[in-house]
C-alpha cells in the first residue's frame, strides 16, 4: 500500500514537471518568433492528454463505486415523484388494513396469521423509513443529502426491515407445509407462544445482518455524496445468502413439497365417476320419473324387479286397476 501511495506521488510530480517545462518550451518558442505549428499542436496534444486521466480519477472518486449523478427535467421529476409517492402511500395504506384486520376481526386472530402481521409490520416499516429517503435521493440526481449518522440508519432499517419481510415468507411456506402434511397434529402444537418465539427469531436474524457494519466490520460507503451498503466480499457473501438465497431455496423445496402432497392427497381421495348410461337402465326414481341427466343418474337407488311392475303398471292401466289385479 506505502508502495503504491509513494508511487502515485512520484508519477504526480514527474507530470507536473513534464507540463511545466512543455509549456516553458511553447511559450519560449512563441517568444523567439520561431513559430512551428506542427511542433505547438504536438506540445498541446500532449499537454491535454496529461490532464485527461488526473480529472477522471478525480470523479471517480467524488461518486465512489461509480454512481452515476442523474439530472432529470421538472416533468420528469414530477412525474416519477407522484409515482413513487403513490407506490409508497399503497404500501403504507394496504399494510396497516392486514394490521387492523387481523387485531379487530375475531376470526383472524389465529396463530398463523400472527406471521401475516410480522410481514405486513416489516413491509410497513420498508415504506416509512426507507421509501421516502430513497425518492427524494432519486429526485436530486442520486447524491446523499442526509448526513453520516443517517446514512448508517437508513441502512440498518432498509437490511433489517427487507430481510425480516422474506424471512418471514419462508417461515409462512415451513407453516403451510407442516399444516397440509400433518393436519391433526400441527394445529394442537400451534399456539400463540410457538408463532411469537418464530417471529423473534426471524427478526434476530435480520437483525445479525445489519449490526457488522455498524460495529466495525464492514464500513458502509458514505462521503456525503452517496450511500450505499458495504461492498466488503465477505459480508456481501454473508448478507445475500442469509436474507436472500437460503430463504428461497426453502420456500422452494416447502412449496414443491406442498405440491406433491396435494398431488397425492388429490389421487387418494379421487371421486368414483358417474353411471354410464346402460348402467342406469335398471335404475328409476323413487317417485317413477326417469332421469335426464347425469346429475339426476347419480342420485338413483336400485328398486326390486316386482316395484318395477307395479310402476309400469300403474302408469299403463291406472293405480286403482293395478291394485285390483
């Protein structure tokens, strides 16, 4: 690191030098009338190409990681501010209904919609504490007008808050699947401290991804120009595998398994089909009228031969005269 600093100087102090002497040079043989256009263009290409590297080094430094500044006109900025301030509002405004719902209808107050509520909550607080900040960085062109201190908050609720809310999918796709697979069993165990210790757990979780760089071991990129998460290898490794990658393999594996469980469940329980219609010949209503339709086929009842008799009968020659026969 010494090697490289002190070799960035030397470089620095070899071009400083190289420019001043090739403009003594120009301005001197300006000077003495020997005017060479050709040898002046070759000393001024030369000169420009010695300044070209130092300014963009020197900007991308200003954005660090490269971020671009974006400048928008004052339609545009209208219109992508009353867009992304009606997503933010339907956010807000749809999760508080889940939150209502399940605390002031009685019937929703079950265990697992406890975990709907954890997800509405962490979706919720994505909308208050980060939404806002994030259309108003936007708006201005991308630059980070908040401070230092902010900056660290801003990320902490935006790691915590996006990575409790997929946590928490995955551990609803565990539940549904323990509850289409063990139907008797699972909802006795389910009760409101089991799903409370769940959601605890899910938030500890989060919270185990936005407390390193908070501590010390992966600094978040802030120079008052931007504000983005750390760019450390080992936490970003860390980071995405446990509030992204784990969580959908497993709501993967839990639905497949969903799946197949209905799948057999669908085969176990296959209802027998409907009576052709030569096996129904047999077949009357109670009260003599043939059916007309397959529904009606389906609802008949096997009536002895002799009933059979009676019924024709009666159709052909009248109940009374059946009777007497």
């Amino acid at each position: 690191m010494v090697i490289i600093i002190n070799s960035s100087h030397i470089y620095s102090d070899i071009r400083s030098y190289v420019i001043e002497d090739l403009e003594d040079l120009s301005t001197s043989i300006m000077i003495s009338g020997s005017f060479n256009p050709s040898l002046l263009k070759i000393i001024q290409d030369a000169t420009t190409s010695s300044l070209l590297p130092t300014s963009s080094f020197v900007s991308e430094n200003d954005t660090q990681c490269g971020k671009q500044i974006l400048n928008y006109g004052h339609i545009e900025k209208l219109i992508i501010g009353a867009i992304l301030s009606l997503i933010t509002l339907l956010t807000i405004a749809g999760n508080c209904l889940v939150v209502i719902s399940v605390c002031f209808v009685k019937k929703l107050r079950q265990p697992s919609n406890y975990l709907i509520v954890s997800l509405a909550l962490a979706d919720l607080s994505v909308a208050i504490a980060v939404m806002p900040f994030v259309s108003v960085t936007d708006l201005i062109g991308g630059k980070w007008i908040f401070g230092h201190f902010f900056c660290n908050v801003f990320i902490a609720m935006d790691v915590m808050c996006c990575t409790a809310s997929i946590m928490t999918l995955c551990v609803i796709s565990i539940d549904r699947y323990l509850g289409i697979t063990r139907p008797l069993t699972y909802p006795v165990r389910q009760n409101g401290k089991c799903m409370a210790k769940m959601i605890l757990c899910v938030w500890l979780l989060s919270a185990s991804i936005t407390l390193p760089p908070l501590f010390g071991w992966a600094q978040n990129v802030n120079d008052d120009k931007v504000c983005l998460i750390s760019q450390d290898f080992g936490y970003t490794i860390y980071s995405t595998a446990v509030a992204f990658y784990i969580p959908m393999s497993v709501m993967l594996f839990m639905y497949y398994r969903i799946f197949k469980a209905a799948k057999r469940s669908a085969a176990k329980h296959k209802f027998a089909g409907f009576p052709r219609s030569e096996e129904s010949e047999g077949m009357i209503v109670a009260n003599g009228v043939r059916p007309e339709n397959n529904l009606s086929k389906s609802i008949t009842m096997q009536v002895p031969k002799y009933q059979q008799e009676a019924v024709r009968c009666r159709d052909a020659r009248g109940f009374e005269a059946c009777r007497k026969a």
